[in-house]
C-alpha cells in the first residue's frame, strides 16, 4: 500500500472531517451563547459522499454548489478558470483574463457552464428545500465540502457563489489539500479546514484506497439521506 494513502473511501474522509467541523462550531456556540445554523454544501459529485457524513453529525440540511472548471482552449485538462452552474465565473491569473474574452475562451466558458447546468439540472431533483427554508430564517454557516483540493479553482467559485448568499460565514473544508495552496485558499472563505496537507500532492486521488468517479444514482442517493437525521 502506498504511503500516500490517507483514506480507505470518500465516506471514511467525510467521517474523520466531521468531527473536527463540530468541534469548532461547538466553540463558537460556547464562545457566542448562540448557536451557528449550518448547512452543509458539497461540490458533486465527488464531495457528496464526504458531506454526508459531516451533515449528519451536525444535523443539519445537505444541499450542492455545481462547479465546472474551465479548461484551456489547447489542453482542456489545464484548468484556467472555473464556472458555476448559476453563472459565477472566476479566472485563474493574467494569462487566464486574457483568453477571457478571445472567441476560443468563450468557448470553452459556454462548455463548462453549459456542463454545470446539465449536472445541476440532473442533481436538483434529489435537493431538499430545508436548505432553503433555513437560511432565510436563521443566520446560517455554509459548510462547503469537497473530496479534496488540487488547484482550487472550483472550491473557490462555489464560495463566491454561497458569500452572495444569505450566510453570516463560508467556511471551505475538505479532507486534503496541498500545503502551498492554503495561503489562497484563505482569501476565498472565513475559516479553512483540511485535514492533511502533504507537501507532494500530484492529485486528490493518491490519497484514496479507493476513489471511484460517484455515479449520478450515488449523488442522488447522498442527498436523499438527509430525510433519515432531519426526519423529513
């Protein structure tokens, strides 16, 4: 087994990010005498089964932020930006600003939302309306979870996404994430949680026994499970 290995499955990392998510609401809770309302977002659909575990230990709504990065005009694989499925669009860098608005980078921004809006619209049926319900009435923390972090480009937009939301904080959690990104990462939401921040990355799947692609059927089933802790 390789060293690199820090988690049997998606579910396993959901279960050991949990903990330390509740602890730290609990300490604003006795810091504050007020207790923080959190939903819990996760970017599918790899970050489901790891926010499933986490909203049930909080007991708290479970909802998605779609998220599609926006790949280079001549290598689609590298990331130059990213879209969400509601149109928030972020550009990674200068170099990334200036394809921006060239016909092929149009292109490739009308390709990854016109991706987000697919998934979204596939997802949207297993969504609950609790989340919705909650954040106009309380004032709510939104948990944003994903299976991991590599560049961090689509985390980030989901958090521009959710701060022009009705939220009194975004917090960005995830089981890892490479050192050197933290510092960036920081800027984008109010607090950071990651578990294991090696120095050798590569990508989000060397730390996983297993790390299937989440079929839509398994996104689905994630969302549904909030009915079983929220009694719905």
């Amino acid at each position: 087994m390789s060293t690199a290995i820090l988690f049997r499955d998606r579910v396993a990392a959901g279960e050991q990010l949990a903990p330390e998510i509740h602890r730290l609401l609990d300490k604003i809770a006795a810091v504050s005498n007020v207790a923080p309302y959190p939903i819990v977002y996760a970017l599918p659909r790899g970050g489901l089964p790891v926010a499933v575990p986490v909203a049930r230990r909080l007991r708290c709504p479970i909802d998605i932020v779609v998220a599609k990065k926006i790949g280079h005009p001549q290598n689609p694989e590298l990331a130059i930006g990213a879209v969400t499925a509601d149109g928030n669009v972020l550009w990674a860098g200068q170099t990334s600003i200036a394809l921006q608005n060239s016909p092929p980078g149009k292109i490739a921004l009308e390709a990854a939302l016109s991706k987000a809006k697919l998934q979204m619209a596939v997802l949207n049926s297993g969504r609950s309306q609790h989340s919705a319900i909650a954040q106009q009435t309380r004032d709510t923390i939104a948990i944003l979870v994903d299976d991991g972090v590599a560049t961090g480009m689509t985390m980030a937009v989901a958090a521009q996404t959710l701060r022009s939301q009705n939220h009194i904080a975004v917090w960005l959690c995830t089981p890892v994430a490479p050192q050197t990104l933290l510092p960036w990462l920081e800027q984008w939401g109010d607090r950071i949680i990651v578990l294991h921040t090696p120095k050798s990355f590569l990508s989000v799947s060397r730390f996983y026994e297993e790390f299937p692609q989440v079929e839509t059927r398994i996104a689905l089933a994630c969302l549904q499970q909030q009915k079983l802790w929220l009694g719905r």
